[in-house]
C-alpha cells in the first residue's frame, strides 16, 4: 500500500488538562511539483491556525492549549523520506476561549473533508477531530448545534493554508493500492460530539468502593 506520491502533512496540536493529556490532528497537502517543508513553511501555518483555534464561534476549551505545527515531508510508503525532517513551530500555550460546559478529555468533533472528483469510495473522505467545543448539548438530542460554524471555521483556515508557498493544497489521500489522492473542495461540520479515546490516556481519577 503506498501513497500517490510524496507530500507535505500538517499536524496541529497541543495539551489538555494541565499538560497530563495530548491532542493533535493532521492534514495532508500535495503539489505537482512537491516542494520540501522549511522552517519558515512551519512558521507561516501559524497566524492562521491561531485564528481558528480562537473563533469565538467554534468554543474551544480552555481545558485544551494549542502548542505546535509541525510539515512533515511524507513519502509514498508513509514514513520520511531518506535525509529529510519535519519543521516544527512552538506556539507560546494558547488557551481556548470557552470555559463553560467542558466536556470529558476523550469527547471531540468531527469535520469531515469532501471532495467532487470523487463522489464516494475510497479517496473520496477525510477527516479531523477537533477537541470538544465547550458548548452545551441538548437534552434531547446530544447535539450542539455548532455543525455550521465548524464547517466555516475550518474551510476558512484551509483555504489560508493553501495559500501557504510550497505548502501544496489540502488534499484527501488513499494509501490503498496504488494509491489516490484528490484536492479537497467541501468541508462538513457535524453537530453532534464524538470520542477520541487515545486522549484519555493519561489522566487518572479516584475511585470508592462501598460494601454491600
């Protein structure tokens, strides 16, 4: 199983918890022409990744802080290529600017990542798992009715990366095969929360045992 070609990922991410728990999500960019990360590639994903992180409109929790980018160049076989690293820019820890209604470490929120050259089956959907909003859900039906602002948010934040030089553009990529990859041309937000169990697997908690 191999990629269709090398390319460049974006990993986000950062803490949750006081430190005690991680958080990440990553997307991955191809060109024509593939060009290599760079510090400065890194360093420009920033100012942007920060304007999503604090959209009001998105809650996200001051539980979580957003702390690094990382552009990994990635081969066809998904590993680094031979001779080439990953370029990283440290975020001073960034608090989300919601404090109300926080939810469990694992709960998250899926955007899913579409695109018209490939109405289904593989190649044809991505996604990513954005920490929990600290917004409400509702008793009746567990949503929290933020699937629009989601979708906004991140198609906004998307489009800032691809205009990234020598980043590429957002593309959703099948290792199946020979491999497929098509740009990404829609973004879905969904409205109900979801779970990440991987980042609930630091904390610890109390626990009492009554006799019968």
């Amino acid at each position: 199983m191999v990629f269709p070609s090398e390319h460049n990922l974006l990993t986000v991410g950062g803490t949750a918890y006081n430190g005690v728990e991680t958080w990440s999500f990553g997307v991955r960019f191809g060109a024509t022409v593939h060009i290599d990360p760079t510090q400065a590639m890194a360093d420009a994903c920033v100012s942007a990744t920060q304007t999503l992180w604090n959209t009001a409109g998105i809650y996200m929790p001051s539980s979580h802080n957003l702390t690094f980018v990382k552009v990994a160049p990635i081969g066809p076989d998904g590993k680094y290529p031979p001779g080439k690293i990953a370029y990283v820019s440290a975020i001073t820890p960034d608090a989300g600017p919601s404090n109300t209604n926080i939810h469990p470490a694992q709960c998250a929120q899926v955007v899913t990542f579409l695109t018209t050259f490939q109405p289904r089956g593989r190649g044809s959907r991505g996604r990513i798992y954005l920490p929990c909003p600290a917004a409400a859900v509702s008793a009746s039906n567990g949503t929290n009715s933020l699937g629009s602002a989601l979708a906004t948010a991140v198609r906004t934040w998307l489009t800032a990366m691809n205009a990234v030089s020598g980043l590429g553009l957002a593309r959703i990529m099948s290792n199946i095969g020979a491999g497929l990859e098509n740009n990404i041309t829609q973004v879905r937000g969904d409205d109900l929360p979801d779970t990440q169990r991987r980042r609930r697997r630091q904390l610890t908690s109390s626990t009492t045992t009554v006799n019968m």
